[in-house]
C-alpha cells in the first residue's frame, strides 16, 4: 500500500468521525474561551486555517481579495474583524478602522459595502457612544458615494438593541443602512414585516450563534423553513433584500420563486461568506443574478473562524488535512 493511499484513507477516517459528531455547541462554546484563542491564534496550523475564511489581517489583503471578487462579478461587503470590546478606546479604534476602509473603498474604486458589528463600537458599554460612533461611520458612508452600511446581527441578547438603534438612525433620515435578521429566532417573522413597512433592507441569514430553545428553533428543518417564508415575504414585499445562504435548495426556492412572481434579479441579491462554496458564487453570477461576498479581515479572526467552523464541522476535515500535510 502506497503512503499516499494510507494517507488517504487515514484522511477519509477522518472525515466519517467528524462527520458523525455533533460539535456544533462545543465549538460555539469554544468560541468564547480565552485559552483556546490564545492556543489557535498563536498557532501556525490555526493562522493557515484562517485563510480559507478571512482574506488576511491587513487592509492591504482586503483590498486584493476585494479586487479578486470584483473582477469575478462579485459585490463585495467588506467586515474589519472585532467584536465585543470593552473599551472606549477599543471601540473607537473600530470605529477608525471602519472610516478607514470607507476611504479605501473610494480611493480603490472597489465595487464594495461595508458590514460593521455595533459590539465592536461599544454597544456593551454605552448606547450613546456606539450611536455617535455609527453615526459617524454612516454620515461618512453616506457622503462617499452614498455607501451603504449593514449592521451584522449577533447573538440575541442584542437583537433588540440593535433593531432600536436602526430605527434611531432611520427616523433621523440615515437610510444608507440596513439590518440582517436570522431566522432560527421566532421573533424573525415579525420584524421581518416591521422591516417591509419601513421600506428597510434586511440581509436574511439563518444564524450563527448558540440560542436557546426560549428564543431559537432548535432543529434545522424549522430554521430552514422559517428561512423560506421570511425570504418569500422580503422577495414580494422588501427592499433589496440580500440572501445570505450557502443552502443551494434555498438559493433554487428563490429563483423559482422569483421566476413564478416575476420578480427580476434586480429586486434582490444573494450573499455568500469569502471561502465558501466559491463554485455557487461563480455559477450564480453567470446566471446572471447579483451575488456579494462579505469578506472578513484583521487580526480578530479568532471568533468569526471558530462560528465557520461550528457550522460545518466537517471543515475541521481541513485542518486535519493541513495538519497531515505537515
Ligand atoms: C453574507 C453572510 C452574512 C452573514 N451575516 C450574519 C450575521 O450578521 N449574523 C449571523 O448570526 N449570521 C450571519 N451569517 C451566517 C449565517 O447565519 C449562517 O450561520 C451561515 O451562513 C451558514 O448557514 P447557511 O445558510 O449557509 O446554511 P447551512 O444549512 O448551514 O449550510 C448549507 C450548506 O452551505 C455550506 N456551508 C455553510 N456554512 C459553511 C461553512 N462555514 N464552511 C463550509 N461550507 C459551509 C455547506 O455546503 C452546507 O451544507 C452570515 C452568512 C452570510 C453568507
């Protein structure tokens, strides 16, 4: 037996524990430990890892990575890694870092958006100074060609909170900004319908957080049902929404749905995560429908790559195949 078949079959054993484990809470878990993120940030084998999913720790890799998707037909909207500060300066450090890659959007003429997590401009700390620091992330938008901003949703102790500072903003005539709602929370269909009568852009996603079953539905099959009937309500009745999903029975429901309601592709956008089923971005693209990769990029990958990784634990398949690799 050759070495490279042992490795392969050692490589598929692999593949089948991981498979037939259920990893989802303890990775999610994981993603909140300190040790851990020390032990894998610090790690060649996790820096590597990364890569697939975040462009690099630099706005320099942002841009290439921008340009790449570009070029390709993508839109892109472009997440400077952080969450979940705890202080001022921190918060206000995001803050700049978000300002500054509104200018390099301009100055590179890159075909780009912005995401922006209201945790990393201080929502744990005080309401006003994550609304003065949005605000002024949004004012600059605004006036750069009219950017549009998306306040990403995070775990649901702040959905509220973050769906109230939207409406400030909103009502103060800020309407270069959106809002992404998920749909294993019950709640969902409801804001979904006060984001219709507000005439507000929602980026619809199933979620990414560990929920409980007080708030969440628990099982996939609910989650992805939901999911159809926010995305059909947003599809005949919302604006612009941006399907955030890699769900190709999903994606199919949407442009049979489209087509069956004569929905033209101009009306909605479907969203895919940098690194992930770069096959159905193309494809959709040269069917003609406008897709967005959301590239995410700094040195607080830690999080954001450990919620990757929960949802698809077979991508721990690839760090094991990084690690035989040597
Ligand atoms: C553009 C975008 C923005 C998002 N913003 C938010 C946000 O603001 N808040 C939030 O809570 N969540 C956000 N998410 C994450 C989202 O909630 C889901 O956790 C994630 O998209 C996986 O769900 P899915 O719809 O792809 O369906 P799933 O049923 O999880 O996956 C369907 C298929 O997609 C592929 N796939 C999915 N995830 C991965 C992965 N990590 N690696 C490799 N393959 C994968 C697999 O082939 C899988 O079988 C965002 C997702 C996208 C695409």
């Amino acid at each position: 037996m050759s070495a490279r078949y042992s490795n392969r079959v050692g490589l598929n054993k692999v593949r089948c524990f991981v498979a037939s484990l259920s990893l989802k809470e303890p990775i999610l878990k994981l993603s909140q430990s300190p040790q851990m993120k020390g032990f894998v940030t610090t790690n060649r084998l996790g820096r590597v890892v990364a890569r697939r999913f975040v462009a690099g720790e630099t706005v320099e890799d942002a841009v290439k990575a921008s340009r790449e998707m570009n070029q390709q037909g993508l839109h892109v909207s472009l997440d400077h890694l952080g969450e979940n500060t705890s202080n001022v300066d921190e918060a206000n450090h995001a803050t700049g870092e978000a300002l500054e890659i509104l200018d390099v959007i301009a100055r590179e003429k890159l075909d780009a958006n912005i995401s922006v997590k209201l945790t990393s401009m201080g929502q744990d700390i005080d309401y006003d100074l994550c609304y003065q620091n949005i605000l002024r992330v949004v004012r600059k938008a605004k006036a750069q060609d009219d950017t549009f901003v998306r306040l990403d949703m995070e775990a649901s102790a702040y959905t509220q909170r973050t769906l109230d500072l939207f409406c400030n903003l909103w009502e103060e005539g800020h309407h270069n900004v959106g809002v992404v709602l998920q749909s294993y929370l019950y709640r969902t269909e409801k804001d979904v319908e006060a984001m219709i009568k507000l005439g507000a852009r929602v980026r619809l996603c199933k979620g990414a957080y560990l929920e409980p079953a007080e708030v969440a539905y628990q099982e996939k099959a609910e989650v992805d049902r939901n999911y159809l009937r926010c995305m059909e309500r947003l599809m005949s009745e919302g604006n612009y929404p941006g399907l955030a999903t890699h769900d190709e029975k999903i994606i199919e429901h949407a442009i049979n749905y489209a087509t069956r309601n004569k929905i033209t592709a101009d009306k909605f956008e479907f969203q895919m995560l940098y690194g992930v089923r770069r096959d159905l971005q193309k494809r959709l693209v040269h069917q003609g429908y406008n897709v967005r990769a959301y590239i995410p990029y700094g040195s607080e990958w830690y999080p954001y790559l450990m919620r990757r990784m929960a949802e698809r634990p077979a991508n721990l398949f690839f760090i094991a195949s990084q690690f035989w690799k040597g």
